[in-house]
C-alpha cells in the first residue's frame, strides 16, 4: 500500500470534554440532556459556543444569544468555557494518536493528522487499527472521535466528516464517485460561502462538477491560486505532508476561528479579552514572562494580517497583554472587513525575572497583578470554569452577533 493518513476529529469537542469531567465527577452526562456551553445563566449573557443533541430539538442553535436560548429551554444546563480544560483534553487524545503513528500534526485544538504510511508490519488491516484507536480514546478519555482513513490528508478529511459520532470512514481513490462527488461544493474544505455561490452561478454545483470542470475555468470564477487548490482537491489530489511539530517552547498562542463573520470592535474585544487572559494565565503557570505581544486577524477573505509589539519590560498580567492587544487590533482591522479568526501570541520570554522597578510603584499594575493570582489561585483550586473576566462573557449587545467559535488553543513552537 502507498501513502496512508488518518485523520481523528472529536466530536462536539467543547461539550464532549466538560462532559467527560463531569461524568468522571458523578454528575449527569451533558451529552444526553438539554445542555450548552457558553454564557452566564444568571446575567443572560453571552452567546452559544456548542449545544448538546437534545438542546438542538428546543431549536437552541449555537451563536445565538444565551437569553433567547432559555426562553426557548428554560431548564437548559449551560457550562462556560474552559480554556485550560479543552488545552489538557486536546493534549491527552493527541498524546494517545502519538502512540500509533510515527508523525502526527495538530491542525487544531480537536483534530490531528496521522501518517500510518510504511506502519502495515505493525498494523495490516488500517481499518481495525483505526477503529481500535476511536475506541481506545472513547475507553480511556471518556469522549468519541471520527477517524477518516484515506492516501492524503483531504481525503481523509473529508471522510472524518460523514455521519457522525463514533464513526468510522474510509474515502480511497475508487470510492470518489459514490461517496465524494456527489456532495455539495460547499462542502468542500475552504469553500467558503462566497466561493460556493460563485461556483454554484457557473453550475457547479456538486464536488464531482467541479473535479470534472475545466480548471482554468475555475480560476478565472476564484483566482488562480485557490481555484488551482480546490480543482485538486476535488479530484483527491494532495501531497502536503504530515508535519510533526517540534516540542521546544518558544510562545504561547490561541487564536478562535468562528464559522460566521465578527463584524463589530465590541465583539472583538471581548474575544482578544478571553485569548489574553487564558494565553496569560498559562504563562504565569509555566514561571514565564513575555516582552512580546502579537495580534492577528483573518477577514473572511481568508487573507492574514499581524501585529507585534515589543513592551518596556516583560509581562505577565492580563491587563497589560490585552491593552496591547486592543492597540494592535485597533491598527489592524479597517473596521469594515468581516472578521473570521482573531489570535494573540506572547514571544520573546524570560524566566524568573522581575520587571524593573520604577521609582513609584505602578499603583494600577500591582492591583492588576493581584487580580491575576487571585483568579489563577481559585482556578487551580475549583476548577477553571469558576470564575472568567466580566468582559470575556460580553453581552448581548455586543456579542449577539457572534456565531459559533472554535477554540484553537495553540503553543507555538520553534520550526
């Protein structure tokens, strides 16, 4: 057999992992009751992050503002997100991938690629082998994956996305006509709306339109780059590798991809907000301070822009990082073009070392630096889900635009 690639994708990541806690605590499983996480129950703000089965039959719909999914489920349970919770979950699956494949590359907080390429002495038959790897991490983290086995990374993409959870999918070359082609275009990874339709204007309709369509044709509907793209990948074509990532530290980064368009500063900051105080709050976990802060934003081009700052001296307070962030998002966003991703990262880090001392204390820093170690000391203790910065939740004003997030919580590292 030549190239050989999985990919495993959890299923309903941010509800499966505040589920499985909560199941490993005796308490009721959130998969199988009206549930949501996102939001303050009791200041009814804040939007829906992810929803469980049975809060879809309410109608309840992710991105929708939290006080309208009450009045339609007033008993709905809803959990607030857990940064730290999703970083050690995502960890504990990825590590278990790890032990299967020789090369595995994070492409998100709740998805990785495995090259099982030249793995055939070891495991014979790819299908039971992915199986047996779905099941061991259901068995043993207490949450469900789809794995898609394919010859490339697309395709094995694409098949972990068919009927989900639990699930099993392969997608090789001689099952493209049944079971690629004749999905909708739009469900081609990196179509995106507006691609859709100017595909869909030239009659193209279904996958298998496009991979049979002129690709020059294409390119002149999309661009020259990304219609040579997408043809291939409508036809299985792709050689990108598996690329592991090495493991030494140089940053600390998260960024939140959302499936629909921010388009107001409000929403944005909250979102900066939230980044600030979990990338900051891992930092000071790990003894590190940070005299560089970086920005970037995707508009739903898909084009990315980047900011970075060099501070006075080193940081480690919340406050400080997500000033900087608003400044650098301030002189990168033209306030018009819809948002699709925001990211802030911390670089240049020192450790064990204090900042300089100024001949008057910085009355307003220390208050903040206060604040940090008090919130991290009762995160460590109850639980990361205890308490969050007011702003982080946002309101219904300035959040109830914002559709669902994808948390990518990333550590950056050396290339």
């Amino acid at each position: 057999m030549g190239r050989l690639v999985f990919h495993v994708d959890v299923n309903s990541a941010f509800l499966s992992w505040e589920a499985a806690r909560r199941v490993a605590r005796g308490e009721a499983d959130l998969r199988l009751i009206p549930s949501a996480i996102g939001g303050d129950r009791e200041k009814r703000t804040g939007v829906i992050l992810a929803k469980s089965i049975p809060a879809k039959a309410f109608g309840i719909k992710t991105g929708e503002p939290v006080a309208q999914a009450l009045r339609k489920c007033p008993d709905l349970v809803l959990a607030p997100p857990d940064f730290r919770l999703y970083e050690r979950s995502s960890k504990a699956f990825m590590d278990i991938c790890r032990a299967y494949a020789p090369a595995v590359e994070k492409f998100s907080i709740d998805e990785c690629f495995l090259d099982m390429t030249d793995t055939g002495h070891m495991y014979p038959d790819p299908v039971a082998t992915a199986h047996k790897l779905k099941d061991e991490i259901r068995d043993t983290l207490g949450f469900t994956v789809n794995v898609g086995v394919a010859e490339n990374k697309i395709l094995a993409k694409m098949a972990s996305d068919f009927e989900k959870p639990d699930k099993v999918h392969t997608l090789f070359r001689e099952e493209l006509p049944e079971k690629f082609w004749p999905l909708p275009v739009g469900e081609l990874f990196l179509v995106g709306h507006a691609t859709r339709e100017k595909l869909e204007r030239a009659y193209i309709k279904t996958i298998g339109d496009l991979a049979r369509a002129d690709v020059e044709g294409v390119q002149a509907l999309i661009g020259k780059k990304l219609g040579r793209l997408l043809h291939d990948y409508a036809n299985g074509i792709d050689d990108s590798p598996v690329e592991s990532q090495p493991e030494e530290l140089k940053g600390y980064g998260n960024s939140t991809t959302l499936e629909e368009d921010v388009t107001d500063a409000d929403a944005a900051h909250g979102i900066l907000l939230a980044l600030s105080d979990s990338v900051a709050s891992r930092m000071r976990a790990d003894g590190a301070k940070a005299r560089c802060v970086a920005v970037t934003i995707r508009g739903n081009d898909f084009h990315d822009r980047s900011h970075q700052r060099k501070l006075p001296d080193p940081t480690d307070a919340t406050g400080e990082i997500y000033d900087t962030a608003k400044r650098l998002f301030a002189e990168l966003w033209d306030g018009r073009t819809p948002l699709r991703l925001l990211g802030v990262s911390l670089t240049d880090l020192s450790h064990g070392e204090e900042a300089q001392m100024s001949l008057f204390a910085d009355e307003q820093k220390e208050r903040s630096r206060k604040l940090d170690r008090a919130m991290d000391a009762i995160r460590d203790k109850y639980g990361a889900d205890t308490i969050m910065r007011a702003g982080a939740m946002g309101s219904g004003k300035n959040v109830g635009r914002k559709h669902k997030a994808q948390i990518e919580l990333k550590k950056e590292r050396n290339n």
